[in-house]
C-alpha cells in the first residue's frame, strides 16, 4: 500500500461531516429487517455504537437459534432484562420438544408462550425499531425471523407522588402531578372510572419526541373545542418541548397579553374537576404540571377548597381572595394619587398624620411607593431562588432593611411600608402564580399613571387593564365570561361559590355536549324537611 | 365587514351600548341647559328633549330593523341611490368626528378645571381620543361587552350622587313646572339642546346588524331611553332643587357641584367631587368610544376597506385637531350647543328620509340575507 492510498483511505474513514443517526434513520426509513442479524446489527452499532449505555447481546434462543437483544442499559430494567427475559428465552418451553420450528412457529412461540411481558409487538421497521430502543424497550432478533420483536422493559427512575407545592389546599387531596406521564394519566384515570374519559397520547418535538397526552371526557366536552385543541397542538414543530410551559405559549391566544390564558396546575382533582366542566387537560411528559384549556379569568382565584368547603365558607373565603386581588392591583396607586393630588378626600385627622410621617421623606410619593415596591419584589425574587438555608436570613435581613431601617433612615415614610406591604401580602393570596404576577406587573404601570395625573391616571389605567382583559379570548370563550356577557348559571360560581345543588349546569361558555351535571331528583331531595331520624320526642321507627 | 360575523350582540347588551353613550360628559352641564332654557320648568325642557331624542332612537332603530343585516352606510345606497348616500354617509362621519372631538374636549376642560389644575387641556383631551382609539381597534362582540362590563360602574356612581344629594333638596325650588314665565322659543331651543345630547345613541345603527335577534332592537332602544332619561330626569331634577334654578344658571357644571354638596354616609371620604369625575371618566369613554368607533366603522364602510384598525389610528390627528379648535370654554359650548342642533337634522332627517323612501319603494333588507 503506497503511502498515497493510505492518506487516501484515512481521509475517506473520517468524513468531517458524518450525518447525524437521525438523518441517517431517515434516509433508511423504508428499509425493513431482513432477518439477517449481522447486516442489522452491524448498522445498528455504526449509529449506536459511541454510546456507553448501549447493549448488544448475543443469545441462542431455544439453545438453537442464533438471536440477539438490543437494548439501552441505562432505560431498562436490568434485572428484568437479564432475569426474567433472558431466562425465558433461553429454556425452550416443555412442549416445543426438540425438532426445529417453522419461522412463523417461532414466532408466535416467542410471542405469545415464552416473554410474559406486558407489551410485546412485532415490527420489520428498522426506523420503528430504533424508536423503539430509545423509548427504553428491548429489540429480540432472531436470525432468519424477518421481524424484530419489540419487548417494553422501560424502566426510568422518578420521584414519588408528593403534595402539590404550588397548590396547598386547607382540605382536599394531598396527591399531586409527577413528571412521569403514565403516573400522571392513572391519577385521573383513578379519579374518573368511566370510559369516557378519553386520553389520546401524541408524540411531539422533533429530538425530543416528548409524549402528550390530550385528556377529555367524551359526551360532556365540545368536540369542536377538541379539534381546536389538536390542531393547536399538531401546528407546534420545534426540537423540544422542554416544559408544558413551551406548550402553553404554542396554543394561547395572545402572545403578548400579561394575563395568563392557560391554566396549569399541579393538582389531579383540579383537573378532573375542569374535565368534569367540559374543559381539556394536556399533560406533558417530563413535567408536572397540566396544561387546562380554555381558562377564564375567575379560575385564577378559584381553588379547590372553595369547593371542599361549605358554601358559605368557601364564597367568604373567595370574597376576601377577590379583595386581596384589588389590593394588589391598586392599592399603591390609590395611595399615591390621594397623597399627592387629591388629600381633600380623606378625613383631615388622617391627611394629617400622613403628612407628619412623610415630613423628613425626599421624594414624592410616587418614587417613594415605586422605591419600596421594586425592593420589595427583588427581596421576593430573591427569596424564591435562593438555597433554603440561607433562606431565612435573608428573609430576616429583608425585612429589617424594608420595614425597619428604610424608615428609620428617613428614606420611607411609615405609611408606605404599610401599603407596600399590604400590596404584597394581597398578591400572595392569590393561588394562580402567574396570574398574580401580571397583576403584580401591572400595578407598577397604575402607580406611574397616579403618579403623572393621580385618580385619574388610575381610572385611565383601570379602563385599559379591564378593556384588554375583555377583549381577550381563550379558545373563543371571552375571558371574562361568565361575568361578561352575563350568564347567571355561571355568576353564581364567580365571586360567591353558590351551593352545588344550586349549580345544576355546567359552564354554558363552554359549550359543553351535556349541559346537565346534577340529577333532576336530586334539587327536590335536597330542598325537602329533613327527616327527623332520632327525634327526642318522637324518633322515627323502622317499619 | 366585522360586524356581520360576530352577529352575538342580545337585547341586553344592546340596551347597555345605549345606555352608556347616552350618559356621558353631558350629564355635567345638562342642568344648566335646562335650567336657562326654562328655569324652574327645567325638567319638564329636559324631558321634551328626551321625547325628541326617543323618537330620534326609534326611527334610527326601525330603519336599521327593516335592513337587519346591513348598517345605514349599505341600505343607504341601496335606498336612495349610491351618490346620495355617500354624501350623508360623509356628511355623519364629519358629524361624528366632530362630536367626538368636542367630547373629549368638553371632560379635558373638565378635568383641568376640577382636578388636574396645573396640566393642559391638550393633554387630558388627547390621553381621553388615544384611549378611545386604541379601544375602538376591537371588534363589535368586545364592544357590547365593555359597555355591559362599564354599565354599572357608571349607573351606580350616577344614582348614587343624585339620591344622596336629595336630602339636601327644596322641592319649592322646581315650582312652578312650567317655570317662571314660559317663554316657548327658548323651551324649545333648550329641548333641542337637550335632544343633541342623547346623539351618540345613533351608535345603534352599527349594533343593530349584529345583533342576535334585531327583531327586539325596539325593545333594547325604549329600555335604554327609559333608565337613561330617569338619570337625566333625576339629576336635573335635583339639582335644581339643591340650588335653585338660577343659581344653577351660574353653575358650570352643577352635577359636579352636586356631588361636592354630598357626603357619604360613614366619615371615610371627606369630599364627593373629585371621586365622582375619576368614576364618570368611565362615562365619558364609553360615550367617546361608541362615537369613535361609529366614526371609524362609517369611514371604513365608505372607503370599503376590509379592516378598521389603521383607521383608527390614522382619523385621531384629525380628531385632535377638532378638539382644540374652540378657543376657550365659552366658544366650546356655543360650539357644542349650535353643532348639536344642527346634527339634530342629521341624526333623525337622514334615518327619517331613509325610512320613508324604503317604505315608498317597498325595500326591505333579508335577515339571513348574506350569512
């Protein structure tokens, strides 16, 4: 070999650009098992072969015939693998006896009386195949069989169901989403034992090939909502879906609205219940939390204690989560418009005291409020990313500096760090996190407004906040709906939480196939005199 | 056009599209016009006006129900010849325009005069068109929505003033009825007046064609003029009986001077005034974004563009500049009182002489004609 050829075939051996093993997948994608395991085997170790996790074992099946297991070590179940599968395959089944199969014997041998797998299916795809492996099942191919057959071993380690971090319910389940999709899908399958909860699994993002599961419940959802759903979702093309998060931006309505237009949570029984109303669930693989469509605005302040609690409760308990709702919103403008436009409006007594507490302050009002408010969301920000070790003394440091010494310093007047505080407890009430930080964003917009033309930079503020937010729409259902336009079955779950057997109707904005949720019957039980059972006087008998 | 996909407006919301145009920045100054037009009879001049105003709604109302899917820019060419309808069509644009703008004019004055004493009038009147701008880009079904959204934050602020300042009220001062020598010229110049006030209810012709059912069109413009004439009834009513007619004369805007007379119940506002205009700033842009809408979807119409957005944003430099062409205060509302009648012929003429044209043709419009 001359010293030319040499060079020659060096620089043929390494293609500076050699195809990556999905295009080269692709390009195979006809290509079919011959049932020659050489060949396959041999292409498959040119595409996986760099990989320390990837398995290739030759076995005699039957003790006769020459196979070979696939498989990523790393995404099976070992001592599956090795215990259970291996051993089945090797040992011949009593009955086989000796004699030499005919292939379609073997296969329906291997297939249905030696692998007790769950899930086991024959494919001659070699692009299936290679799906296959990295799904973490295990390839069989048995040489001369022109079928690989394809075993679920997929085993991934996860976490365990815990309670819900972003949802704390007083009272209510304690279970909450994991990041495994098959978990996640039997947390409502267990809560809804009907077959019409339908779950229709899809795969997306082109490297990540992230599966999603639509879930909804055949003969209450609108089919057309349905369809709205699917093909928001087939429209997405993208190389990974990292979070349900990157799925809520592909399907909301408005991308630049702050208020959110897709409700996620973390919690099975919330789901189950917007399921109940009609609505669709996605969840996503690799992420705990579900995606609810369509969201109006009212479901951002509702939780499910509303619901587990009494009515009286529970509308009590939302009245005080709307009004801490409000403060966030505009209780810093408020303040600064009246302190620097218009003090005329509260009690002199009051007006006074204000003013006193504000004499060594050096700014106005309003770049004091704006001051305080931006340290008090860095201090929250802060807080939220920090290790929870050093957690409390910052959370210590904060508070000295914000509340204590700002004052002290004459850089804050008592009363602003009232407000400001007030603000941010109020923004802490509400359950829904993202809805509570476009209204956090926004209240910063209102007290800017007050501070350039006071109640009435507020007002203006307030007609633009609230004509945006009717203007929004969620898969078509206005976002401020049932409130407006008015429907009365639906305001009867907006700032009180009427009774159940009050709410016969499921949201009618919804559109729902079967609009009845409660029996007929069930109204004229509930509203009859209660039996008195164990009367003192007179207790009913048995007949 | 827009309007005819989102046929999705119901009789409630159309009444609330009435309702709060009609109560806008008027309600401030209307004692005034009625009590100079007839003194202590200012009640009976205002309701004469809202009778004029009624009938004016009713044949806006009729004509648009004869020609349910279409607004009066289409049926117009249809009824009395392309040419013609073009002109009344620019000749209510014009109009429309410049109600507008006089509007925005009138609350900037306001605001400046009672709350925002160091800031110029050209600013509160362009913050008030931009809004009314921005927010006419929408669609029709957002339309009804924020009027039924806005209607009781302006109906509840409104009463709310009035039944509280009746207990300062001396009724001896609305009496006689009639008022203090009757002079019928100036009655009736005070209830056309009043009448030119209600004329952004001429918004109905562009909700009737996306309505639900047109058919109770009627229905919704009588239950609008009802509660919107007992507001109007009310605050003239006791305003003039707070202060007496002539002092009310002198009063620039007595319906805020009202609101400075009354104190809530509970000793936790100190003073109503400044509180009631901030609330009534939701009247006002209610009023102005129903007749800049009318005026962007007009123009729209006529100039047969698919799309109304970039014409809202391209009519208010034109808008503006008709705002601050009154000089000052005074030549504002001679402006706005000679504009308004003459608009009176426009307003209920050009529907009238529409509605008798189809009649005499036979012309009806199809419910279900282009859908």
């Amino acid at each position: 070999m001359t010293i030319w050829q040499r060079l020659t075939r060096f620089t043929a051996r390494s293609n500076p650009n050699p195809l990556p093993p999905d295009q080269v997948l692709a390009q195979h994608q006809d290509d079919s098992y011959s049932g020659d395991i050489h060949a396959t085997v041999s292409f498959f170790q040119h595409l996986f072969g760099v990989n320390g996790d990837w398995v290739i074992r030759h076995i005699r099946v039957f003790g006769r015939y020459e196979a070979v297991l696939l498989y990523f070590s790393n995404l099976v179940n070992r001592a599956l693998v090795s215990e259970s599968l291996m051993q089945a395959l090797l040992r011949p089944p009593e009955h086989v006896g000796t004699g030499k199969l005919a292939k379609p014997d073997l296969r329906r041998v291997l297939m249905e009386e030696t692998v007790y797998y769950g899930e086991v299916y024959s494919d001659n795809r070699l692009m299936r195949l290679a799906e296959a492996l990295f799904r973490g099942d295990t390839v069989l191919l048995v040489d001369g069989l022109p079928e690989g057959i394809v075993i679920s071993t997929r085993d991934v380690e996860h976490r365990s169901i815990t309670q819900p971090m972003t949802e704390q319910s007083i009272r209510g389940a304690r279970d909450g989403f994991v990041e495994l999709l098959a978990t996640n899908i039997a947390l409502l399958r267990y809560r809804l034992q009907t077959p019409n909860l339908r779950v229709k699994l899809q795969t997306l993002g082109q490297l990540t090939k992230t599966k999603v599961a639509v879930c909804y419940i055949e003969g209450v959802t609108n089919p057309a909502l349905l369809q709205e759903v699917e093909d928001r979702l087939a429209a997405i093309n993208i190389d990974g879906i990292i979070d349900a998060g990157t799925i809520e931006q592909f399907i909301e309505d408005n991308h630049w609205s702050p208020f959110p237009q897709v409700q996620n949570s973390e919690r099975p029984d919330k789901c189950m219940a917007q399921l109940l109303e009609g609505r669709v669930v996605i969840l996503t693989d690799g992420t705990p939390f579900a995606l609810i469509v369509p969201a109006v605005f009212s479901q951002f302040y509702q939780t499910m204690d509303d619901y587990a609690e009494r009515p009286l409760m529970g509308s009590l308990i939302r009245l005080v989560r709307i009004v801490a709702l409000i403060f966030s919103l505009v209780f810093p403008a408020l303040y600064v418009s009246v302190i620097s436009f218009n003090p005329e409006l509260i009690p002199t007594m009051f007006a006074v005291a204000v003013a006193g507490g504000r004499a060594g302050v050096p700014f106005p009002a309003v770049i004091e409020v704006l001051i305080m408010e931006v340290s008090m969301e860095v201090l929250r920000e802060a807080t939220l990313r920090l290790p929870q070790q050093v957690g409390g003394a910052l959370s210590i440091v904060g508070v000295l500096v914000i509340g204590q010494a700002a004052v002290a310093a004459g850089f804050a007047s008592p009363i602003t760090v009232v407000v400001v505080a007030l603000t941010t407890i109020g923004s802490f009430a509400t359950p829904a996190y993202n809805a509570a930080i476009a209204l956090r964003i926004l209240r910063f917009l209102l007290t800017i407004l007050a501070g350039i033309w006071g109640l009435y930079g507020v007002m203006l503020g307030l007609i633009l906040i609230s004509h945006h937010m009717l203007s929004l729409r969620s898969f078509g259902v206005p976002y401020l709906s049932p409130l407006v336009p008015g429907d009365w079955e639906g305001i009867k779950d907006t700032f009180m939480r009427a009774p159940l057997w009050w709410m016969p109707k499921r949201p009618r904005q919804l559109k729902p196939v079967n609009p009845e949720r409660l029996g007929r019957e069930t109204m004229n039980v509930f509203l009859q005199q209660p039996s008195h059972t164990l009367d003192p006087v007179r207790p009913r008998k048995l007949e | 056009m827009v309007a005819r996909r989102f046929q999705t407006v119901t009789v409630m919301e159309a009444s609330a599209v009435l309702i709060s145009t009609l109560i806008g920045v008027g309600v401030l100054a209307l004692p005034r016009f009625a009590a100079e037009a007839g003194n202590t009879g200012g009640p009976l001049v205002t309701l004469l006006g809202l009778v004029i105003a009624l009938v004016g709604l009713a044949l806006v109302t009729m004509v648009g129900m004869r020609f349910p899917r279409e607004s009066i820019v289409q049926y117009g060419e249809r009824v009395i010849g392309r040419w013609p309808a073009r002109v009344g069509t620019a000749l209510l644009i014009l109009y429309f325009a410049a109600l507008t703008s006089l509007t925005a004019r009138e609350f900037g004055m306001v605001v400046v005069t009672s709350v925002l004493e160091r800031t110029p009038v050209a600013i509160t009147t362009i913050v008030m068109l931009v809004m009314a701008a921005v927010s006419s880009r929408s669609n029709m079904s957002t339309f009804a929505y924020a009027h039924l959204f806005y209607l009781p934050f302006i109906l509840i602020p409104g009463f709310g003033i009035v039944l509280l300042a009746m207990k300062n009220a001396t009724w001896l001062n609305v009496q006689p009825w009639l008022g203090n020598n009757p002079h019928p010229m100036s009655m009736a110049t005070g209830a056309l007046t009043i009448a030119a006030l209600c004329q952004g209810s001429f918004v109905m012709t562009f909700v009737v064609p996306a309505m639900r059912e047109p058919r109770r069109a009627l229905r919704s413009s009588v239950w609008a003029m009802v509660v919107a004439s007992a507001l109007y009834l009310l605050t003239v009513l006791t305003t003039i009986a707070v202060f007496g007619a002539e002092a009310t004369k002198l009063l620039l805007w007595p319906t805020l001077e009202l609101a400075k007379t009354t104190m809530l119940p509970g000793q936790v506002l100190e003073r109503l005034d400044a509180l009631f205009l901030i609330v009534w700033v939701t009247a006002v842009f209610t009023s102005l974004y129903s007749t800049y809408a009318l005026t962007a979807r007009a123009l729209q119409e006529l100039s047969g563009l698919r799309d109304h957005k970039l014409l809202c944003v391209f009519l208010l430099p034109y808008v503006f500049v008709i705002a601050m062409l009154p000089r000052d205060i005074l030549q504002m509302y001679r402006a706005i009182e000679w504009l308004g009648r003459i608009g009176l012929v426009l307003t209920v003429g050009y529907p009238l002489l529409l509605l008798i044209v189809a009649v005499c043709r036979k012309q009806r419009g199809e419910l279900d004609a282009e859908a």
